[in-house]
C-alpha cells in the first residue's frame, strides 16, 4: 500500500479523533491522564524560615501604613513564591498576621506578627510595593531583607508641625467649599491647628484614640461657638461668620483618617474579621468625635454661646471655588498621611474628577447620597488605574479624591439639632433624619469606592498583560 493511500484512508478517522477528544473533556476532568508534576526547590526549615519572615513582616507593615487586606495577602504569597515556598497558607486578622509553610523536608513554618494599630504611611507603602515588584524580578533573599528592613525604619516623610499644617489646611479647604470669607478661612485653619495640636499632644501621652477623638471635637465646638465675639470689633466680615462651617471642617479632619473604604473593601473581599474590626474603630472614633462635639455644645448653652440651629443644609459655594476646595482637601490629606510629590499632584487631578462626577450626579437629579457615591466611584475607579500606571498607591489616591464629599456639615447640622431641640420633638426627629443622612451618605462613599477599586483590578490586570506582552515583543 502507498503512502496517499493510507493517508486518504485514515484521514476521516482524525476529525473523529478530535471529536472524542473534545466530548470527552467537556465530560470528564483530566480527560488526558497525563500525571502533572511540579519541580520543588530544596528548601531546608532555616531558609524556609527566613522567606517567611520576609514576606511576614512586608506584608505586616503594608497593614500598618494602610493597605487592604487583600492587598496584604497577595504580596505576602507572591513574595513567598519568588523565593520557592509555595503553597503558603496566610491569616490576615485586624490585628495579626499568620502564615504558614512546609520546608522540603516537610517540617512546618510558622509564623505570627501581631499588628499593632494602623498609622497611615503612604510614602512607605510606595516603597514597598516597589519592593515586592524587585522581589519578583529576582532580586536576591540577603537584599529583599536588608531593604525591608530599612523601609521598617525610615521615619515619617514630614515633622509634626507639618502634619499640623496639613490637618489645619484642609479646613481651610473645606471652608472654601463652602464660600465663606477669608476670616471665617482663618478661624477654620486656627480651631482645626488647635484640635490637630491638642490631639498631637494626647498622642504623645499615649492616650487612647478615642478621648484624643473627643477633645478634638470639644476644642473645635468652642472654638466656632466663641466666634460670634469678634462681631463686636465691628469688622464688616465678623458679622457673616459662619460657625457652623468651622464645626464642619473639623469634623471633616476628623473623620479623615478613618477607614471606611478600607473596612468595605475587606468586607467586599471576604476578610470578616478584618472589616469587623475597621467598622468597629470607624464607629468608636465617630462616636467620640460626636461626644466631643455634643460636650461642647452643651458648655456653649450653658456659658450663653448657643448656636441656633440652621433650618436648612449649608450652601456650598460657587463651582470654582468648589473644585479649588476639593484640591485643597486632596492635598492636605496626601501631606499628612506622609505621601511624595507624585502622590500629592495625582490626588489633586483625582479630586477634581471626583467632584466633577459628584456635580454631573446632582445636576441629572442624583440625591446626595448616589451622587457622592457616583463621585467616589468615578474618583476610585480612575484612581486604581493611574495608580497603577504611574506606581503608586491605589489607597493613597482614592482616599483624597473622596473626602471631599463626606458630610461634615451634615453631621454638625444633625447634632446641633438634637442638643437644640429641648421638649420640641418635631427638631429632635430631624436632627435624627439629618444624621440619618449623612450616614447614608458616608455607606454610599464607601460602597462607591469599593465597587470601583474591584472594578479597577481587572482592569488593572489587562493593563499588566498588555504591557508584558509588549515587553516580550521588543525583545
């Protein structure tokens, strides 16, 4: 028999062949049967221990400077899998780390590090990732370890008297969202400077968050209550003060800090104990920020300063000024959660979007709770990708571009209201409504900003495809 002729004969037998083939894994799991192996390096327990501490201690100190805990897991995995230890179990909780490996001999690897409370560091977290993309590309064990632990110890990026400035410069900012004149600007920046110095203070005397949370509260509220003094030196812009502006603005500092992206996202990633106890710490400072405010309130009553409540919700000012106010904030939050140049202009570019989504919102007819989380969305979701391209901090861009929005004078308006109210249940039910709202608004900035940073990371995914692909192309 000829060559062709037992090609033609068993020609109509191979689309059979593939037919078979294809019904049969649409079937069966590992239709093939072939034995799939795995080269495992030789990792004895002392190098096991010591990739393990690498990427423990990484990945603890990303908790610490304000990364998501998904976040955390991932680099801890992904730099125990450049150094040869994989599989790797990792347990991150609110407050601990656990990891757990196998040498090749089999003995197990564990470790634990206790976390111990978050202080933002957006400059180290930079640092770090650049680290772990180091780690990936082959940087040796002996260097990742050295540099991580020169990371560990680099101090905070600016002095206390900056981070001050900051925290007093975003009142400003939310005073010029508001429109007020440049005194009511002035008084914003003092009471904000001397709630940030007072909490500065009871800091270095290692006193809980919690009471540092109500002195702030209580300095800002005497503060804005004493304003209406300076109408008697007869200067024009003392008569149009706006106490309850300066309130607001600090209440906006306040809550600056707090982690309610962060808790929505680890929720949203399916880290309970995590997001339990983020929304746990959001809703003990909130609360503290509220006594403090309540406590001096009531002194206010009592020495003869009360305020009146507003009947209505604070004007916001004109567009421009809104928008100029909204990059104040972003820059004030990026100074004093310690981040660089970079991090500094993209949270500015990135307030402006977010403002700009949350004006679009309200001008089709948005409520204010969908429209501040259509802005955090747009502001997280765009944040997550120049984050990426330009290697920085998704966490650290989001986090500005979103402040601007949270309910300051809401929250004041709400509380004023409440204490106000006396016997008069018609005010006490509104100022429960008003608060009401604003925590509507606060869940709709999170929700905003979780659902865009998870819509980002596919993206962001893509995007690092692309450009690996055409790495490998140019070689």
């Amino acid at each position: 028999m000829r060559a062709d002729e037992v090609t033609a004969t068993d020609a109509p037998t191979a689309p059979r062949r593939r037919l078979s083939s294809s019904l049969k894994s649409l079937l069966l799991q590992g239709g093939d049967g072939a034995a799939h192996t795995t080269a495992i390096p030789v990792l004895d327990q002392q190098l096991a221990t010591r990739i393990i501490e690498l990427a423990v201690r990484t990945g603890e100190t990303m908790l610490v400077v304000g990364a998501p805990a998904s976040e955390v897991t991932r680099a801890i995995v992904r730099i125990a899998a450049a150094y040869g230890l994989h599989p790797l179990h990792v347990d991150v909780t609110y407050n601990s780390i656990t990891a757990a490996g196998r040498a090749a001999d089999g003995a197990p690897v564990t470790t634990l590090r206790v976390v111990h409370g978050a202080a933002p560091d957006h400059a180290k977290l930079q640092r770090l990732q650049a680290l772990l993309t180091e780690i990936s590309a082959g940087l040796a064990l002996e260097d990742a370890e050295d540099r991580c632990r020169e990371i560990r110890r680099t101090p905070f990026r600016y002095r206390p008297v900056v981070v001050i400035a900051a925290q007093a410069l975003l009142a400003v900012g939310v005073a010029v969202m508001f429109g007020v004149n440049p005194l009511n600007m002035a008084l914003a920046f003092v009471a904000a400077a001397l709630a940030a110095f007072t909490q500065y203070l009871l800091a270095r005397a290692r006193v809980p968050f919690f009471f540092s949370q109500i002195a702030g509260g209580f300095v800002l509220t005497i503060v804005a209550a004493l304003t209406p003094l300076l109408a008697g030196t007869g200067w024009d812009q003392a008569a149009s003060i706006r106490p309850s502006v300066i309130v607001a603005s600090g209440i906006v500092l306040m809550l600056a800090g707090l982690t309610v992206v962060g808790a929505a996202q680890d929720a949203i990633d399916g880290f309970a104990l995590t997001a339990l106890g983020r929304l746990l710490e959001l809703v003990t400072q909130t609360v503290g920020v509220v006594l403090g405010i309540l406590l001096g309130l009531e002194l206010a009553r009592v020495l003869g300063f009360a305020m009146a409540p507003p009947s209505q919700a604070l004007p916001l000012g004109p567009l421009a000024l809104q928008f100029l106010g909204a990059a104040i904030i972003a820059v004030a939050v990026a100074v004093f959660n310690g981040a660089g140049l970079r991090i500094v202009v993209i949270s500015a570019a990135l307030s402006f979007i977010a403002w700009a989504g949350f004006v679009a919102a309200s001008t089709l007819g948005f409520d204010t709770a969908a429209a501040s989380g259509a802005g955090a969305f747009l502001g997280s979701l765009l944040g997550i990708l120049i984050a990426f391209r330009l290697h920085v901090p998704s966490v650290a861009v989001t986090i500005a571009a979103i402040l601007p929005m949270v309910p300051g004078a809401a929250v004041f308006r709400g509380l004023l209201t409440i204490v106000e109210s006396g016997d008069d249940p018609a005010l006490l039910l509104g100022g429960a409504v008003t608060l009401a709202g604003a925590a509507t608004v606060g869940v709709a900035l999170a929700v905003g900003a979780s659902l865009g940073l998870y819509l980002g990371q596919p993206l962001t995914a893509t995007l690092h495809g692309v450009t690996r692909s055409r790495a490998r192309l140019r070689r």
